[in-house]
C-alpha cells in the first residue's frame, strides 16, 4: 500500500494525524455515514516477528475496545484489512490534545479541572473493568482531551480481556512511569493496576513531575515497589489535604488498602468537586433507571435510552435551602428533579416552583450563556444534572427523544408565561 493512500476500505483519506513505531493514524472521512474518522493503520516491516506483534496489538485493540461503549472511551467502529495491512476505524477528535501536554509545569490545568478529568476517566475503568477489560498501559498520552474538557480513554493495544481463551498480549506491561508494583513485578494484576497507573497520571498532572522518576529502569522499579511519593501538599500549598488522600489512596502499594474500583474514586472526587451541601448519590444502574422511568421529564423513554443518559448524569443531593446555581453562572448543564422541590427566583423575585420529575436549566443547556436565574430548594432535593451536548453522547433516537421533551417543555414554560403576564395585565 502507498505511504500516503488515497483510500483505506470504503474511507476516503485525508491526511495524517500522527506516526508511531506500530503504525501511522490518518484523519479521513466515512462517505456513507458522512463523518470524521481516524484510521489506525499498521506498519508493515520486513521482520516477521514485528508484524507478528502489531497484528496481535490491532487484533486485540479492535477486540477489547470494540465491546465498549462509553462516552469517556475513544470508539472502535470497525477494524479489517487492506492489502494484508490491519487498519482500525476509530472516533475522530477535532481539535483534541493528550494530556501529555498538560503534565508540564508550565502548561497544568486549573485543579478541578484536573479532578474532573480523572474522575471521567475513572469512571471509563470502571466500565471497562466491569465488562472484562484490563487497560493495561493508562497513561498521559493514551488519554486524549477533546476541546471541550472530554477525557477520552484509548489505545487498548495491549490490554487484556478478562475469560478469554484466545491468544492475547501477554508478558508485557505498561510504560514504566505508570506500572503499578504488581506489574513491576510481573506478577498477575487485576483492575486495581490501572487504578494506581491513574493515579501516577493524576499526580504529574497537579505537579508536572510523575511520583516515581529514576535514571534506570532498575532504580524506578525499586521506588515503585518500596518507595512512597512525595506528599502533594509539599509540593504546592493549593492541594486539599482531602485530595492527596484520594491520590495517596489510588497510589497504595497493598492491594487491601488501594481503591477497589473507578467507581469508588468516582463517589470521592464528586465529593471533593461539589460544595459540602451537596453530596452525590451511589445508585446502582438499575436503580437509577428505576427512578428514572417514573419521572415525568424521562417518561417516554426507552430502558435503552435511559442507558445512554445515565452514563452522563451525575446524580446530586443538596440540603433544603441551597443555591443549586445562580444568576450569571456559566455553566452548560439542564438538571431533572429526582425527588424534591425548587424555587426559581430573577433578581430577588421568585417567578415559578418546579417539582418532583420536572426540569430546569434547559435554555442555558440548549443556547450555551450566563443562568439569567438563581434556583433553590425548597426541601432536601435530588436532582439528575447532564453537563455534555446530547449531540455528543446520545444515539439518533435519544436525540430525537431528547429534543421532543425539550420543545414540549420550552412550549409549557411559553404558556404559562403567556397566562401569568395576562393575568398581571387584568390586574393592573
């Protein structure tokens, strides 16, 4: 095949995003679906044994990614070949960035930016793990940032799908920055392996500098093995002692005393990340969609779909009497009231109540400004809150579904409003 091929399959390329040692990504176009995607192609090589093990990696990336579906995991659409090359059709991320970029001193991102960052990407483990895939090589630079703050988990080249008998990658780790001691050690590792690779990324990513570094490859193995990193919160006098705890937790050594799963390092960011009236709810899928289906706002809503909005939902509990969001607040999110209620107030007056399986939020989420009202609950309230464009995350059908909901919504709040203002008019 040429260096630079017009076509790859039915994918019209377009031109080349990057080259490394097992092959070269190409940018390229889906002229049947219309869409963007990246094109991993292997190299191919006149030793055997190199071709052997890029075809084994592309294999066992189509394989082990090609059964995830999350919105923090880079999609694998399709995989095949091309005049005996390997190729594999991947999600296209315009505009995005590894987060090797941001573990540079003079380039790190703001802290909560970077907690949320990491609980996306814990949250993508935990999914993973839960669907028998170990990453294996979580990294900076397998972690891609899409422009609008997206963490996106990828390269599975190497992981390893837990119950299969076919041939895998086996007796290799990750890059040994990143290993966990059990992997330094060659011995057998289980999901908590990719929680402590996370949490070396999470540490270079708040100070620029990995928390295990040696000359030799022998002298970092020995600090990762025996060695405790440098406290955060003596190296910058910013870092909540609550959240080196978290990283400390992640970067244990004993097994016994490591997070478990992503979704525990999930429940203690959303701690850290939310005001301390607000506390995050632990809900099985099952229950949340339990709870979801008897709301009015997800009523018509397909099990299905349901599925998709809980992947980007975070459920929250505030106390009675809490300010969920204010007038002039920049954020981009629409919130469902699981149980409880809200006022809606404009420069100190309160203009409407919401209850129980309503809606709130939606024009700021549908047309990107400043909340032009403050809300507040009214009792101790939970609330489904979805930051991410549906746009992004959601299949056709939960668009169109989504979007119904929404113009039924905008017409009642138009209707009441017509009523109220009529009904001031006959009083003045």
């Amino acid at each position: 095949m040429a260096e630079n091929p017009k076509k790859i399959g039915k994918y019209e390329v377009l031109d080349v995003l990057g080259r490394g040692a097992m092959g070269v990504v190409y940018r390229a176009h889906d002229p049947y679906v219309d869409r963007p995607v990246a094109i991993k192609l292997a190299t191919q090589s006149d030793v055997e044994s190199t071709q052997r093990v890029a075809r084994r990696m592309f294999v066992n990336e189509a394989r082990s990614a090609g059964r995830l579906d999350h919105p923090n995991v880079l999609k694998v659409y399709e995989a095949g070949e091309e005049d005996e090359q390997p190729y594999m059709v991947m999600e296209f991320i315009d505009g995005g960035d590894t987060l090797r970029n941001y573990c540079k001193s003079d380039k790190l991102l703001g802290i909560p930016v970077v907690m949320r960052i990491i609980r996306q990407s814990a949250d993508a483990l935990d999914y993973a793990h839960k669907h028998g895939v170990l990453h294996r090589d979580i990294k900076p630079a397998n972690i891609m940032l899409t422009k609008d703050g997206v963490a996106k988990i990828g390269d599975f080249g190497i992981a390893r799908r837990l119950g299969v008998d076919q041939t895998q990658i086996i007796g290799w780790f990750g890059s040994p920055l990143y290993m966990s001691p059990e992997q330094a050690r060659d011995q057998d590792i289980t999901s908590q392996s990719d929680l402590f690779s996370l949490g070396s990324v999470f540490y270079e990513m708040l100070i620029g500098a990995p928390p295990f570094a040696a000359k030799g490859l022998s002298g970092l193995i020995q600090k990762v093995v025996n060695e405790a990193p440098t406290p955060l919160t003596e190296l910058r006098n910013d870092i909540p002692e609550q959240l080196w705890r978290i990283v400390k937790r992640m970067l244990e050594k004993d097994l016994s005393k490591r997070y478990k799963t992503g979704g525990e390092i999930t429940a203690d960011l959303d701690l850290l990340l939310n005001d301390s009236n607000t506390v995050p709810l632990v809900l099985s899928d099952e229950q949340k969609i339990a709870r979801m289906t008897e709301l009015g706002f997800f009523s018509g809503f397909t099990k299905n779909e349901l599925k998709e909005v809980i992947k980007v939902a975070l459920w929250q509990r505030y106390d009675v009497a809490t300010t969920i969001f204010a007038e002039g607040t920049r954020e981009h999110a629409f919130y469902v009231i699981a149980d409880g209620a809200i006022s809606i107030s404009i420069n100190g007056v309160r203009i409407d109540e919401l209850e129980t399986g309503e809606c709130f939020g939606e024009m700021e989420y549908l047309v990107t400004g400043g909340r032009s009202a403050t809300v507040v609950t009214n009792r101790e309230t939970t609330v489904v809150k979805i930051e991410r464009d549906f746009k992004e995350w959601a299949s056709l059908p939960c668009q169109l579904r989504l979007s119904k909901v929404f113009q039924n919504v905008l017409i009642e709040r138009l209707r009441s409003t017509t009523k109220e203002l009529a009904r001031s008019l006959r009083v003045s």
